[in-house]
C-alpha cells in the first residue's frame, strides 16, 4: 500500500462501508490479541460484515491492490457507472468479460497499474463466466461453499493474493474468523509483539485467526487498519511521543521501535540484534 493521503475514515470499515453495526463482549479469550482488538473495538466500530455482491468485491479489491482507498474507491465508482449499470440489469461479469482493455484500463486509471489491473480483472471475469456463469451464481460459491474451497479457488486466479482473497471473503461472504492481513495489519502486529518480528503475511493470519475471538475478525481488520493511519504509521508511530500518545501503548512491545533515539524500523530488522 502507498504512501498516499488517507481518508479520515477507513472506507473499508467505516460509517458508510455497508456491514451491520454490532455490540462484542469483552474477551473472555485472555489472549493479547483479543484485548488489543476490543480496544480498537472501542476506539473505532464494532460491525460484522458480508452481503457484498462477491465478483464486485473482487473487482474492488484488486483495484486497491499497491494504492490507497482514496486513489481506488473513485476508480471502482468509475468502472461501475460504466459497466455495472443496474438500471439495464447487466450482469457485472458479462461486461468485464467482454470489455475492451484500452477502454477499461483508462476507466481505472487513477487506481494506479491501471493496464495491468484491467488485464487481469478482464481475464478473471472471462474465467468466472466460464465455471459459474456469473454474478449470481460466482455469489452463492463465496457464501456457501466451504471457506478453505473458496480461498483455494480465488487464490488460483492470476492477480489474487491471500488479502484479496480474504476481503472477499469476509465483506462478501461474512465468514466469522477471517482476518484479511494488509501492510497496516503486517506491521501493527509484528510491531506489538503479536506476531513473530519476521513472519511473513500468511503467518501474521495465522495468529491473528487462532487468537482473535472468530466473530471479531472482521471488525479487527478494519480498525486496525484505522488505527495503523492514525497511531501506527511505518516511520512515525504515536508511541514516540510517549506513552499517552498511542491507546495501545500498554499492550505493546514496540519491536523495531526505539522511542529514545526516535529510531523506527521494520520489526525483522530486530531479529539477531
């Protein structure tokens, strides 16, 4: 994800996003990461999630691939005025199967990788077209086929990574226990402690899943992304202001992160140090 100017709100997760606010109990899971995750519950929303239409979701999540929300929701909106007229009740799959790429890659263009984007989005409609047919039954497949099948068959279309694999699954399919992993997500839990300092994405989700309650995963991965753009940045974290500068500020390790010199780097830059 870039550098790029934020939104005051994460527009995954935030008032507008769709998804049902909701009230958590505490934790009676004492883990660490279930306390830093109704923290943020409490600082942020409490919402579950699902009910996207599932290729869209795909569409709007490959474009915010390597940018931030602020250059890729007005090339989703772009894209849908375009070829997701609901009015002539066309079939969202259909008109990406059969777009153009010049014409859909300038649709896009402010989303960034705008000819590799449309390449692929074009080759993964052409594919959903062939084996569901389209937007309604490619649906039913995230909602209702086992969540491992779905993962395993998204992760198997070029340009689908496991973040993209899992939003769709969670914004989409609203699966309890799944908690998509973005750069903010990488580096908040690595720099708690959380995770191991060098773990890869994959093994970030693999605790953050065994350790979160299921039914806060999803609300856990949007504010925390929140919180990673107004408290957690990668070269300013709040907590170098002092301990009443950031709320999770007894509940982290602060790898990688030297409040004294003012020194921040990547937490597996500690590992052996």
């Amino acid at each position: 994800m870039s550098e790029d100017a934020e939104p005051v709100e994460n527009i995954s997760g935030g008032p507008g996003s769709g998804g049902s606010m909701d009230t958590f109990e505490p934790s009676e899971n004492e883990t660490r990461a279930a306390k830093v995750v109704d923290r943020l519950g409490e600082l942020y929303w409490q919402k579950t999630y699902g009910g996207q239409d599932a290729f869209e979701c795909l569409v709007r999540t490959i474009l915010s691939q390597n940018t931030s929300d602020v250059a890729s929701q007005p090339a989703h909106d772009a894209l849908m005025d375009r070829y997701g007229s609901e009015e002539d009740e066309v079939d969202l799959v259909d008109a990406l199967a059969d777009a153009e790429q010049a014409e859909l890659a300038e649709t896009i263009s402010g989303a960034g990788l705008h000819n590799q984007k449309s390449a692929r989005i074009i080759e993964i409609a052409e594919r959903v077209r062939e084996e569901y047919g389209g937007e309604d039954d490619f649906d039913a497949f995230v909602r209702e086929e086992p969540a491992e099948a779905v993962r395993e068959t998204l992760l198997a279309m070029n340009g689908v990574g496991p973040k993209t694999a899992d939003c769709v699954l969670l914004f989409a399919g609203g699966r309890d226990g799944v908690f998509p992993v973005d750069t903010h997500v990488y580096r908040i839990y690595r720099r708690l402690g959380i995770a191991p300092p060098d773990a890869d994405h994959e093994a970030v989700r693999e605790v953050l899943e065994e350790k979160v309650p299921k039914g806060k995963c999803g609300f856990g991965h949007t504010a925390s992304i929140q919180f990673g753009r107004e408290y957690c940045s990668a070269r300013k974290p709040a907590c170098l202001d002092g301990p009443e500068a950031c709320p999770l500020y007894d509940l982290c390790d602060r790898v990688g992160v030297e409040p004294a010199s003012g020194d921040v780097v990547d937490p597996a830059e500690t590992v052996g140090s």
